[in-house]
C-alpha cells in the first residue's frame, strides 16, 4: 500500500512541475496569515476574508473566504499551517475540527443568495492533495449539483454508521458513504471518520476526498458523509459534486 502511495507522489511531483510557474500553491496561506489574521487580531477588521476567529487562538483559529469562483462559494482556511488533507496534524488527539467551521459558515452563502438554503442543498468538500490548487488546507462550502442532491436525497434513507459504495455514481464517480446521526459534529472529525473507517485510509489519506452534505433522518438533522480515492487519472475532487453556479437555489 505505502508503495502505491509512493507511485501516486511521484506522479503528483510531474504535474506539479509540470505546471505553470506562475502559480502560487502559497497563495491562500499568504492572504489568511499575512492579511485576514493580523489585520482582525488588531481590531481592523477581516478583509480581505469575510470572517476571521480567533478566539482561541490562531492554532485552532480559521478564516472565511470569498472564493473568485462561484455565485456564493465560501472557502474555510485554517489561521494555523496546515498543508492539506493529507496533513496528520488533523488526526492529533484534540486537533481543531474545521468541518464544524465550515459548516457553520454556511449562512454566509444564504447572505450572498438572499434566502435560506436547505441543509440538503449544501456541501463542504476537501479535495485530495494530488486534485487542489493551494497547499493550505481549504474546505469548500457550497451548494450541490441538483443530480448529486437528488441521488444523495434518495439514498440517505439506506445509509447506517458504516462506510458503503453508493448505488449509483456521482459525477462519474463511485462514492463511499456513511450516515451521521448528529447535528453539529461534535463527536468527531470527518477527517477521523474517514481515517478510521476505511481500510488503509489512515496510511495513504493524501488519496482521498471528502465531502459533508447535509440530511434529515426520521425528522432530525444529520449528515452523509462521501468519500473518493484518488486514482493516477481521475477521482479525489469531491468539489465536482458541487455547483458553483448555485442552481439548486434558485427559486421556482
């Protein structure tokens, strides 16, 4: 397994030199921790970020962002260095949970839409350290693809506490997907849910991708959880089940 890993890095470190050499991995990091952190911490106010908390801390703090793509596409970014998905700082015991973050940045897309969206409609994604554009961990929070929401809306009700492929693909891709019976995610961190779930997953989690969608189960809020392995060729872009032109907001 650590071998194919290995192979997945190796081939990661081509595209990436391959890439343009104007582009800068770091950009996201520069702007939370040069601009929105220092700028906030000193009483002047967030910008260029939305919001900024630190409360406790820039360890454990985070920063909301405007994302250039998308109608409402809100970025969370932690204030504290961490690299990605694949960074085992977010599987440390007491490590901050930054889905909590994301997801309760999610009213910051209703502002943007002018109305409340259902939590069925939304989504925080992370994608694999082989399918990102910025070396700084960033949820994405969003709304979903009308035909995700819908495939995910009729297979929630089967879903239980254990990781299971969909029935159907997402976007081409054939998703693992577990049910979480809490409403703030409290208990734990999706990163752990994934890590711990999955065989393997803990020793290769730069592979994989995450997505959080929110559900309803017997009345009372919960989640679906997705997860995507990385392959040389597609999959670990769990921001494809997202809509950045927002559609599924859009009233009748």
């Amino acid at each position: 397994m650590m071998n194919r890993f290995l192979i997945y890095v190796a081939a990661a470190i081509a595209v990436f030199a391959a890439a343009p050499a104007q582009a800068d991995r770091m950009a996201l990091w520069r702007l939370v921790h040069d601009q929105c952190a220092p700028h906030s911490a000193s009483g002047a106010g967030p910008k260029p970020c939305e919001a900024v908390d630190i409360a406790q801390g820039e360890a454990r703090g985070f920063a909301v962002l405007k994302d250039r793509n998308g109608v409402a596409q809100m970025l969370a970014i932690p204030t504290a260095r961490v690299t990605g998905i694949e960074d085992p700082a977010l599987l440390a015991p007491g490590a901050a949970n930054y889905f909590v973050d994301a997801w309760a940045a999610r009213d910051r897309l209703d502002q943007r839409l002018g109305h409340p969206l259902p939590r069925e409609a939304v989504g925080v994604t992370v994608n694999s350290m082989f399918s990102r554009s910025q070396d700084q961990l960033h949820l994405h929070i969003d709304c979903l693809d009308k035909a995700v929401a819908a495939e995910i809306a009729a297979e929630a009700p089967g879903l239980d506490a254990q990781w299971r492929p969909m029935g159907e693909a997402l976007k081409g891709r054939r998703y693992w997907a577990r049910r979480l019976d809490e409403s703030d995610l409290a208990k734990a961190s999706p990163f752990l849910w994934l890590a711990d779930g999955l065989a393997g997953a803990r020793l290769e989690l730069g592979l994989w991708s995450l997505a959080l969608v929110g559900a309803e189960f017997d009345g009372k809020p919960g989640f679906v959880l997705l997860a995507d392995h990385a392959e040389l060729t597609a999959g670990g872009h769990a921001e494809d089940l997202q809509d950045h032109s927002c559609a599924v907001a859009a009233k009748p």
